[in-house]
C-alpha cells in the first residue's frame, strides 16, 4: 500500500509540473496576438529596416541566463506608451552562423515619459523597475520581458533564459 500512495504522489507531482510547462507553452490569446504581430522580426533585416538599432553586446549573467542581444525602437520605447503590436525591444540570440534568431521581445516604458498613475501594467503584468540592462547603466525604466520564441523554464516573462546563449556573439 505504501508503494502504491507514492506511486500516486509522484504521477501527482509530474501532473502539476507538466501543467505549469503546458501553461508557458499555450498563451492566451491576447499573448498570441502579440507574437503574431511581432513575428516579422523573425527576420532581423526586417527589424533593421523598421528602425530597430543593437543596443549592447549579447547581455548575460553567470547564474540566471541570458537575455540576449538586445535591439531597441528609439522611436516606440521613448514614446511613453505600451503597444501590444510594437514591442520596444527585441532580443536575439546570436548563432553560430553569424545570423540572429529572435527569441523574445521586451515592452519598456521609461520612467521619466510615463504618464499613468502608479506603475505601469501590461499583459496583465505590473512591469519591473530597471536601471541597468545587464551591467549597463541607463535611465530608470519599466519592462516586462515576453519569451514568445524560446521556452524559459524560469516562466514567460522572466529577465533572464538559461535556454538563450552568448557563445556565439560576435559584437
């Protein structure tokens, strides 16, 4: 009888971490619009041409992941607002190729152009105060980081990926 309850406790246990993984991998359907209106930056030229500009070096940190290589909008994350179709930063990961492939995307508002109330909320999120990206310094801002095109096992909209690597940077 005993072998039996842990046998049960432990196809329990499998049960609920496959449904926090089945619940990463299935957005909901506004997290689905999201990544289908930004999926054309699956091509990096496009992101280029649309004025996207590489912000630093592929930004990593020893314990947490990786966040990427990260390219900014000027225009979008300047403009005090939050678009559910113009993601104000997007991060990529570099290949061993010398190609980009986008891996998730950031909506940032700054500090300083924001005109709500309180902080900022998006996607259901309040977005984290920030004053670095990885080591950087920068002006105070808001972001909520969204994984749409790599799987985190440390959730959707965590900071840093440990699935997203620098070995291959080249910046």
């Amino acid at each position: 009888m005993k072998r039996f309850a842990e046998i049960v406790l432990a196809v329990g246990a499998s049960a609920l971490l496959c449904g926090t993984a089945v619940a990463h991998d299935m957005p909901d359907p506004v997290l689905n619009r999201s990544r289908d209106m930004a999926a054309k930056y699956l091509d990096i030229k496009v992101a280029k041409a649309d004025g996207y500009q590489q912000l630093f070096e592929c930004t990593t940190h020893d314990e947490h992941g990786t966040m990427g290589v990260h390219f900014i909008h000027p225009g979008r994350a300047g403009d005090g607002k939050l678009v559910l179709g113009e993601p104000d930063v997007l991060t990529y990961e570099p290949e061993a190729d010398g190609s980009m492939q986008l891996v998730g995307m950031e909506y940032i508002v700054f500090e300083k152009d924001w005109k709500g109330k309180g902080i900022p909320e998006f996607l259901g999120r309040t977005l984290q105060r920030k004053t670095t990206v990885g080591v950087h310094p920068v002006d105070p801002y808001y972001e909520l980081h969204v994984w749409h095109w790599r799987h985190n096992p440390a959730g959707m909209f965590a900071d840093w990926n440990p699935y997203v690597s620098c070995e291959h940077d080249r910046s």
